[in-house]
C-alpha cells in the first residue's frame, strides 16, 4: 500500500469491478459465446473478458485515483442526490411540475443553505420554460401523477 | 438551368425565414441535453404537413445544421454534450472554458462548424453521385474495421490509466448490447425484463455520465470562486485560425466520408476527427484534455461536414445517410415525393435548392453562432448554487424525453450517481459512451461479416484481403497502432485529464 | 388543401353521431409508434394522423416508442387505461412474439381501430446477377447449397418470413445475413454484399425503377400495378398460392376492453382519415393495397394472418414456442 494519495477502497474498487465482469462473462457463455463466432454471445464474452483483465490490472496497478484534498462525498452531495432521488420517485405519482418545483426550490436553498424567495422563483419560472419547451413546443407528454387522477 | 435553384431560398423571403429561423431553434435544441434533432425533426414532419415542400425542408435543414452544432455550447459551458456528436467537443471545450476562454471557444466552435458545413455543403455539391457508390461498397466487416479504428481512441480518453478506460470501454459496449439482439431476437442482459428489451439509449447514459455525475462534482467544488469569462474576444485571432485551417480541413474531410456512409453519422465522425487531431498534432495550444483549441476545432468541423455528407446518399440514392436523413425521407414521402435513385433525375430542383438552403443554413449558423456567444458565455458564470439543480431537473427531463420512459431516468440515475463514485477513483466517463456507440456496431459488422462467409472468421478474413476497402483500413489500424505503441512509451509526460 | 380537410371534418362529424360520445375525447389522444421515427410504420402514422385529427376534431400527440420489435410499445399501451386515448400505432410483428418466445401480449388484446393497409413483398437480386427470374435464382441456389446470400432482418422479419415459404415451396439452402431493416439491407445489396433479397414492395420500389436492383419474382397471387411485368412467384412456384396474399400490413388499435362508444368514434375517425385522396394517393404510390378496415372483419384478417405465418415458421424450425400452445390454429 505504498501508492500515494490512496483513497480509502482503492485497491477494493476493483473486487466489485472484478465482480461485474464476471456477470458479463456469464451471460456472454449462456448466450453462446463460445459455440459459434457470430453467436449472440461472442462480444458480450470478448467485452466481459476485456473487463476482467481490466479488473486484475486495475487491482494491482498503482493508479489510485486524482487526490484534491477534498472530502469524497460532502454532506451538500449527498443531500441533492437524495433529494433527486426523491424528485424521480415523486414524479409518477405528484406529476412533473410539482417535484420539479419542490425539488428545485429544496435543491437551490440547500445549496445556498437560506430560505429565499429567489429560489422560488427560479424554480417556478425553470418549470414554466420547460412547460413550454418540452410540453408545448415537443410535445412530450411528461408524467401528470397518478394521484391527481 | 435547375442550379439556378440554388438561389432559391436566399431569394424568396419566406424560405429564407424558415431556414434562419430553423437554424436558430436548431442551436437552441442542439444545446438542451435530451432534445435531439432527430425528436425535433420528426415533429416538423406532421406541424408542416399542410405547407409546401420547400419550406418545409428549409426549415428541416435549419434545424439540423443549427442542432449538430448546438451540442457544443452545453458541451463547453456545462462539461455536459447537448448531443453525442458533441462528447469530443467537451475534452477540450470545458477546460477552456474553465480557464475563463468560453468566449473564445464557441467563437472556434462556430467558425470550425461553418467551414466543416460549408465543406459538407461542396462534397454533396460537387461529388455526391460518387461519394455515393464508393460509400455502399463498404462492407459488413469494412464498418467492423472502421469500429475498431475509433475504438482505438480508448487510449487518448483514459485518462491516467489505460486499464480503467479499458474497463469503461467493456462496460459501455456490454451496456450497448443490452436488449433484443436484432439478429436472432435473443435477449441479452435484460433477465426477463420487458422494459429492458427495448435496450438502454446511449443518450441516457451520456446525460447520466457527463449531466448529473459533472453536476454532481461541481456542487462538491460549491465553494470555490466561479470563474470570471473574458468575453472581449469571440472572433478568433486571423493567427489562430490559419494555425487551425489545415486541421479543420482534414477534418470536415473525415467527417463527410463518415456522415456518406450509411452505418454512420455525425457522432463517430466527431469522434474520430478528434482521435485525429491529438495523433496529428505536435504542439497543441494546450496539452490535449486540458483545454487544446485543435480538440474542439477538429470535432466540430467533422460533425457538421457529416451534416452535408449524410445527405450524399439521401439526395442520391434514397439512402439515408445518418439517423436524421431517415426522418427526411419520410419527409419527402410525405410530401407526395418519391425518394430514391430517381429524385435527382426526375427532380433535380430539389438537389439544387437543398444545396442552397444547407449553404444559407449554414451562413445563419455563423451569425447567430457569433451574435450569441457573449449571452451564452454568461451562463458559465451563473452559481452553482442554483446552475446544479437547473441542471439536473434538464437531465430527468432530457432523458425523458428520449422515449417518454421512467425506467430510462432511472438509468440514467443510477449512471450519474456510479459516475460521480468513479470519477473520484479516476475513471473516464468518455470510453463507456465510446463503447455504448462502437459497441453494437462492431458486435452486428463482425457477425453479419462472419455469417457473410459460412460462419468462418478465416473465410471472412481472407474475403478482406481481397477488397481494397479493407485493406486501406486495416493498413489505418495497424498504422495508428504502431504509432500510439511508441507515443505510448511519452505518455507518463502527458498530465492526467484535470479534475473540475 | 385547407377547406377539403375541413369539409372532411365536417363530413365525419355529421356521420360519427354516437349520442354517449359527444363530450369523447376529452383532452389530447395519444399515439404510440411501435417503430423509430423515418421507418415505415413511422411514416404512414404521421401522415394518416392529420386526416384523422380533422374528422376526430382532436390532437393525437404521436411518440415513437421502438425497441424490442414492438413489445416495448405493445406492452405501453396494454399498461394504460382502457379509455381510447391511448392508441397503438403498430405493424404486424405484435402477432409473432408469442411464437418467438418476445412477449405474451399480441393484438388479440386490443380492438382494431383500423388495419390501414398491406404491403406486397418482392424478391430483388443483385443488378450483376445473371438471373433472370425466380426459378434461376432457385437453381443456382440448387447446385451451390449454402453459398447464395440473402439479405434478412432477423426473426419474424418479411425476409425471413418469404425466405421460410421459398424454402417450404422448395428447399433451398442459404446464408442469411440480417440487417437492421430493409433499407439497410437493400443497401447491402447493392454494394454486392448480398446476392438476393425479399423485401417489401415500398421499400425497393424506387430501386428498382432506377435499375439499381432487380426485381426477380412479386409475392403474390398476380402482378401488382405499380411493378409492372414483374412476374407473381405462382408463375414458377405454385405452391406458394396456399400462403397468399401475405403481407406486412400497418394499423391502428385500442385495448380490447375500451368502452364501445369510444371505439365507435375512433373507428368512424380513422375510416375517414384513411379515406382522405392524398393519403390513399400515397399509400398506392408506396405499393400498399388499401384496407381501412375495422373491428370484426380486421380481427379475422389479424387471425387468419397469425396462424399462416405462426405456423410457417414452426414447419421452418424457426419458432421457439409452437403456436399450437397458444391455441394458434393451422391454416
């Protein structure tokens, strides 16, 4: 462990990674990889080995990762990737114009980490123009919530 | 007589509307990660269904010319491509960007998709009945071949480890191939998932990948200053340009070659025009990944070279060039003509006038290119307080949009948020999307290349031998290969691709 | 242009005059496209739909939901509510999933608003080809056993489908080598990869009128008018005549369980749009034979269709489930 500036799971990143290509290996023999060279599951083998070489590789390599000094996950990231989650997990059922206001006008007041009227805003009018663009000018029909119905 | 219609939609003030106006909407659309020329143009198949022809099809133009360029302004604002023929735009674009040059990149971005188009604009002009036959001669095995060359980029898009860009190429070809085989009608990957079988768009991985992962990394940066843009200068120095003329040359030439071939369009061409310019430029004006303006230049003359030369076959042979000229022939269709080997014999007009229209699309290109890039400039420099979350609702939307599915905005989720994981330990995110649009193409061009001969790979390559085609491109591989072997030996001395 | 649409809407709302459906629709319809934008069941929707939005006096929002040979579409549509406002737009792949094993789901769940038309295959070779007709291409094919190529597009594709009845007619060995659609393929075939072709007569019609391919034999009963002096396939092979007409064929449908004054006004809509001159005119032009038909008499065409086809490809060996266990019976 001699690399510098190792981040913590660096050398076990590539155990998942490993992991992964071999799922990819799997399907590529149930598919026939090996039977025939123009079967289904010729390049999904060749990709799915390529990836476990990689895997090894990467494992014993020295490339740990670029080093900022900055913390992997600020507690910042990782309230906006839940808020989004919550976000897509609220749009089937609220409809699109809702969460993305909410999540907007949340995401935008964490970040400024204020309350303001300003974040309203830019949410209401952010929804406004993608009304306009997607719903009226490309007609796609975004999700109404099913809770409305 | 009938090249007289060339001036047609410069002449007639209505035409000459519905092409500026396209080309306007066109940046704009290009620009929205989500909104693809294709949607946009299929939509203005049934909206001008009463109208005649010709503004129809001025207005079709516009809107592809303006939208393949368009891609790049999210590309280099946003480090997030409005399109996959701007991914190469964003290696180069966004560092410039970062270094306060966004001004200057788009005012290069636009001058390089002007020559690229009018380049395009000649090729249809003045070759397209041989472009057009040299391009159906390549065979199942020559687009394998070509697949191989640009898979070969894997090497410049790595980053500081060839292994992890090599993992990320596995990984993105395996997620290409997911869904229904199309030649057997397997399904692969998707275990027993019917929403799976339509296959994951590569365009949700890519808003998954560049969007919500880079949106992600720059709020962790929240803190940090935003960068102030110079802005004073949009039109690049006369030096510049006659520094960059023989690369965007060589690069609109690449791009028509792709953009005629009917297995391929303006993303590849963009792609590998950048391939190129990193092997054939010594002294960049920055390393490569660090904000060279050869790694926007060359990208961007390609993909709108590809607009002309997708429709070489189209306008000829009634072959559709790209994914956005099989939407103009239905147009045509539509429109009560016949398009096929026919339609520049029984009427010619039409060549002529779209030769002008493109011409004219692409002139409106430059001035709202250059008109609008201080505005445009500005929006590196909103907060990312509130640029972030802007970004990431455009990101669900956009992929939405794609085939107004959730599971995709899941994917695209759940791409995003692995992306940021990985980044953080180095990897790449361009070979993935590298691999998801190489990847089906090499899988179905090796197998139909194979079955070609009997189910014999010996029989197929010795079928290459035989062809002049492939052995031109078997010569590029192993050219190139040979030649990134010794500039491999240098690369230590190339600094990794720099972390925002 | 204008006021004969609008008569055209006039005209069907004096016929379509279901007293429950006059409040029907009561927002936007919309319509699903089973193929991506370009392709063919692309074009026919978006130029039907203008008709019919003037005599349903309503707008049907198109989308194209491709993948999975239609199964993504299909399985969309079965999932939304049986109102009649969410149409499929599809071609006839729907009625081969069960059979290659892609999905559960065909158009027996659904009610035919319309079958709009069918299309007409041809068999095309290489123009440097020396053969002549059919029964050339049958001979060559004959005396060099997996040699020839053919251009396919994969399972259950009309390739596919009239390479199994050449082969049931005739057995006849060759390499198939699929392509992602007919236009691709018609472009391998020209370029000399391939050496023949059966494709659909809209397809190759405009190849063949510039002699760039040649058209060998048409698959159907008799000469079809916008190939003329193309010889039927029943000339040299009579046997084919128990498969006849086939065809691929593009239409209109709703779930089976939507209300029937709802697939009343939906039925008088698309006749109306589907009647209109300039979408006849072009459809005849692409070498389609007009259906317009609906209900009872375009579920019997959907069966009869399913069982000719279903039952080809199992003597074929090509079908992974035999139709027999869907209840699919033998023509």
């Amino acid at each position: 462990m001699a690399e510098p500036a190792a981040r913590p799971g660096a050398r076990l990143l590539s155990l998942p990674l490993f992991a992964a290509a071999l799922v990819v290996v799997l399907e590529g023999l149930r598919l026939g990889g090996l039977d025939s060279p123009s079967s289904p599951g010729a390049f999904p083998l060749l990709a799915g080995l390529t990836m476990a070489g990689a895997a090894v590789a990467i494992g014993l390599g020295r490339h740990a990762g670029p080093a900022d000094g900055l913390k992997p996950l600020p507690g910042r990231v990782a309230a906006t990737m839940a808020l989004l989650v919550g976000f897509v997990a609220a749009m089937p059922l609220i409809g699109f114009h809702p969460a993305a206001f909410l999540f907007l006008a949340a995401a935008i007041s964490l970040s400024r980490r204020r309350l303001s009227l300003g974040a309203v805003l830019i949410a209401a009018a952010s929804v406004a123009a993608v009304h306009l663009v997607f719903r009226l000018a490309f007609t796609v029909l975004l999700p109404e919530g099913t809770l409305w119905r | 007589m009938t090249a007289g219609h060339l001036l047609t939609s410069w002449l007639d003030p209505s035409l000459f509307a519905a092409t500026a106006l396209g080309t306007l909407a066109g940046i704009w659309i290009g620009a929205i990660p989500g909104l693809s020329v294709t949607m946009a143009v299929s939509i203005l198949v049934s909206f001008t269904f009463a109208w005649p022809l010709e503004p129809a099809l001025a207005l079709m133009a516009g809107v592809f010319t303006g939208g393949v360029y368009g891609g790049s302004r999210s590309a280099i604002l946003l480090n997030i491509p409005g399109a996959p023929a701007a991914i190469a735009t964003a290696l180069d674009g966004y560092p410039m960007a970062r270094r306060g040059e966004a001004g200057a990149a788009i005012g290069l971005t636009t001058l390089a998709s002007f020559l690229g188009g009018m380049i395009g604009v000649a090729a249809l002009a003045l070759g397209a009945p041989a472009i057009a036959e040299v391009a159906i001669l390549f065979a199942p095995r020559d687009y394998l071949l070509l697949a191989v060359l640009g898979l070969l980029l894997v090497g410049s898009l790595s980053g500081e480890s060839l292994a992890k860009g090599l993992f990320a190429a596995g990984l993105g070809v395996t997620l290409g191939v997911v869904g229904l085989d199309p030649m057997t009608a397997e399904p692969r990957f998707t275990y027993g998932s019917v929403a799976l079988l339509g296959g994951i768009p590569y365009i949700a991985a890519m808003i998954g990948f560049f969007g919500v992962a880079e949106a992600l990394a720059q709020l962790r940066l929240a803190d940090a200053e935003t960068v102030r843009q110079r802005i004073g200068r949009i039109v690049p120095p006369r030096a510049a340009l006659r520094r960059h003329l023989p690369l965007a040359l060589r690069a609109s030439g690449i791009g028509v070659a792709i953009g005629a071939l009917p297995g391929t369009g303006g993303d590849i061409a963009a792609l590998m025009a950048y391939d190129h310019a990193r092997r054939s430029t010594r002294t960049p004006t920055h390393p490569f990944g660090t904000g060279a303006e050869e790694g926007v230049v060359a990208p961007e003359a390609a993909n709108n070279a590809a607009v002309g030369g997708a429709y070489i076959p189209m306008l000829t042979l009634g072959i559709p060039g790209d994914a956005v000229t099989a939407v103009l022939i239905g147009a045509l269709y539509v429109h009560g003509l016949k398009p096929g080997p026919m339609l520049m014999i029984e009427t010619p007009h039409l060549f002529w006038f779209t030769v002008g229209n493109l011409t004219l699309a692409n002139v409106a290109l430059l001035a709202f290119g250059l008109a609008g890039a201080r505005a445009f400039a500005r929006i590196a420099e909103v907060p990312r307080a509130v640029l972030v979350p802007l970004i990431l609702v455009l990101s669900v939307v956009g992929t939405f949009a794609i085939r107004n599915s959730l599971a995709d905005v899941w994917w695209m989720l759940g791409f995003g948020i692995t992306g940021y994981a990985l980044r953080l330990y180095g990897f790449q995110p361009g070979p993935i999307i590298l691999g998801m649009i190489l990847g089906p193409l090499m899988d179905a061009s090796w197998r139909r290349a194979v079955i070609a001969a009997g189910d014999d790979v010996l029989g197929a390559a010795v079928e290459a031998t035989e062809s002049a085609i492939s052995l031109v491109l078997i010569a590029a591989i192993v050219l190139i290969a040979l030649r990134s072997f010794s500039w491999g030996k240098g690369r230590k001395a190339l600094p990794p691709t720099p972390h925002p | 242009m204008l006021t004969r649409r609008t008569l055209g809407a006039l005209a069907a709302a004096a016929l379509a005059r279901p007293v429950a459906a006059q409040a029907w629709p009561p927002r936007d319809l919309t319509g699903i496209i089973m193929w991506g934008a370009g392709g063919a069941t692309d074009v026919v929707a978006r130029a039907l739909t203008p008709h019919v939005e003037a005599a349903l006096g309503a707008k049907i929002v198109l989308q194209n939901r491709p993948g999975g040979v239609g199964a993504i579409s299909v399985q969309a549509v079965h999932a939304a509510p049986a109102d009649g406002l969410t149409l499929l737009y599809g071609a006839e792949n729907p009625q081969l999933h069960k059979v290659l094993g892609l999905a559960q789901i065909d158009y027996a769940d659904f009610f035919p608003v319309n079958v709009i038309a069918r299309g007409v295959g041809v068999i095309v070779a290489n123009r440097d080809k020396p053969w002549t007709g059919l029964k050339a291409l049958v001979d060559e094919i004959s005396a060099n056993p997996g040699r020839v190529r053919m251009g396919a597009t994969g399972p259950g594709g009309l390739p596919h489908v009239i390479g199994a009845m050449l082969n049931a007619v005739t057995p006849v060995r060759v390499i198939a080598v699929p392509f992602d659609g007919e236009g691709p393929g018609l472009t391998a075939l020209q370029g000399g990869h391939v050496d023949f072709m059966p494709v659909g007569v809209a397809a190759a019609a405009e190849h063949i009128r510039a002699g760039r391919v040649k058209p060998l034999a048409v698959v159907n009963p008799e000469p079809v008018p916008s190939l003329p002096g193309v010889p039927p396939v029943t000339a040299d092979f009579p046997g084919f005549a128990r498969y006849l007409p086939w065809g691929p064929f593009y239409g209109v449908w709703v779930k089976r369980e939507t209300p029937a004054p709802v697939r009343a006004r939906l039925v008088e809509a698309f006749r109306a749009g589907a009647a209109n001159p300039a979408f006849t005119e072009l459809m005849a032009r692409n070498g389609n034979v007009m259906m317009n038909i609906a209900g009872e008499e375009a579920d019997a065409f959907l069966k009869r269709w399913q069982s000719v086809t279903s039952w080809l490809l199992q003597e074929a060996g090509a079908a992974k489930r035999s139709p027999e266990e869907f209840g699919i019976p033998r023509p």
